[in-house]
C-alpha cells in the first residue's frame, strides 16, 4: 500500500494517539487532531519518541465548538491536499447532561454532529484522492433505539445511554455516506474494550491496553483497503452485522434530515 495521508480526531491521548503512532510507524503520514496546543505538541513528540517519525502535521480544534470544527475542515483542505484518510475517533462519554455553548447535548455532539460537520467540510477532497472515511463507534449501538423525540436525552438521560445513540448514530450516518451522488467510502468499526478515560468515565471495567485499539483501528483500515470495503461494520477488524436499527431506511433518513437541520448554516 502506498503511504497515506490521514487526520486522525482526538488523536492527543487514548486509542486516537495509539493509532497514530502505529500508522507513523508503518510509514503513513498522519496528521494530529487536539483541543489545545499544549495536548497536541505532547503527542507530537510521544509519536516521535515512539516511532522516530515526525508527524506530517496537526490540527487544533474544540469539538464542543461547531464553528471550531468547521474552520478545522476548511484547514484540513488547505494544507493536506493530499488526504487520503480521515478517522473519526474523538469521543466523550458525559454521566450528567451537558450542553455546549450552541445548545446541542455535549455527548450528542462531539460524538455525532462533529463527524457529520467536518466529514462534509473535508469530502470534497476526499473524493477527489479516491479517499475514505472511517468512524469509530462501538458494539453499544446495539442497545440503542432511535427516538427523534429523545435524541438528545431531552426527556430522560443516562449516561451510557446518550454514548449508545451517539455509536448509533455513527453508524447510520456512514451506511448514508457510503452510497448516493455525493458517496465517499465510509467505514466503521467498534475498536474493542480499551483502558482509554472515556471507558473509565462509563464503565467499571480494566480495559485492553491503548495500543491494542490502535493496532485494531490500523488492521481495520488494511482490511478496508484489501477487500475495497464500503458501508461496513467492523469488529476484530472483520465485517460484523450492526443492529438493525442502523439498517433502516426510514431511520437513517429522518436522521438525515435532522442533522440537516441542525448543520444548515454551514456551507461544506
């Protein structure tokens, strides 16, 4: 395989870092996705010391910040031309019911509403290299329902629940962008139980070391690009069947429309 280009979100810490440091190794070049430039010049030099490669890039961008996101694509654009790969992997898990500062549920947003703006903002590009898009979600999805009256927790709100529909969400949206007149090959995947703070914020459970969802996410992507996958579900880096709910058209649609909605005011 020829080297890639890839923008990996929330890639300062946890299975984010950890797949960016495996992609650097294998001779991709990866591009650092951070909140602050103190977090992404730490990972940074941890990728260098780890791999003695420096990282082709970075990208500093607030996921609670919709407009932050949408600069940050524009960026992407601009200065990697060349992207081949852009992994949606940036994710919070909130026990109480937040909200950021435009009013969208925190779990909701950062989860879901951040890929959907910045996958459209960077698409373009994509489909021009003959690129890809890969979203991390998780094998939670199955436990989540689809309720466009409770989509943000506005009637009642648990924790692990918002996680599952934002996973849900996830992967609804990359069976959509993975066919129709503006397609760009989409994928997803759940990276397995890893020791990462979001899995400690949620779940009383040890967890896989980082570097086992790093070599998951980077084993998927090689899977993708060996078979040409397209609109698929990923466990154990093999094709996996995802709820059911993810595979209904009327769903994904009245989704589809939702974000919408909510996404109007950019121009991507």
């Amino acid at each position: 395989m020829n080297p890639l280009t890839i923008c990996i979100t929330g890639s300062t810490d946890g299975i984010g870092l950890a797949a960016a440091k495996r992609f650097a190794s294998a001779g991709h070049r990866v591009i650092v996705h951070g909140r602050s430039a103190s977090r992404i010049s730490d990972a940074c030099a941890a990728i260098v010391q780890s791999t003695g490669v420096e990282p082709l890039g970075a990208v500093e961008a607030d996921f609670t910040d919709l407009d932050a996101v949408y600069s940050m694509g524009r960026e992407l654009t601009e200065r990697f031309p060349d992207l081949d790969l852009l992994i949606n992997n940036a994710a919070v898990y909130m026990p109480t019911r937040t909200l950021v500062p435009e009013g969208y549920e925190t779990t909701f947003c950062v989860n879901y509403l951040v890929p959907v703006l910045l996958t459209s903002a960077v698409k373009p590009v994509l489909i021009a290299n003959g690129g890809s898009v890969l979203n991390v979600s998780s094998m939670d999805h199955h436990s989540a329902v689809f309720d466009p009256s409770n989509m943000q927790g506005e009637r009642s709100y648990s924790g692990y629940e918002a996680y599952a529909r934002s996973k849900l969400f996830n992967i609804m949206f990359t069976i959509d962008s993975s066919s129709g007149d503006e397609a760009v090959r989409s994928n997803s995947l759940d990276p397995g139980v890893i020791a990462t703070k979001l899995l400690h914020a949620g779940w009383a459970l040890a967890g896989d070391d980082v570097s086992v969802g790093g070599d998951d996410v980077f084993e998927t992507v090689m899977e993708i690009a060996r078979n040409d996958y397209n609109g698929e579900y990923f466990e154990n880096a093999r094709p996996a069947i995802c709820s059911s709910v993810a595979r209904a058209p009327a769903a994904r649609q009245e989704l589809r429309e939702l974000t919408g909605e909510m996404l109007r005011r950019f121009v991507c």
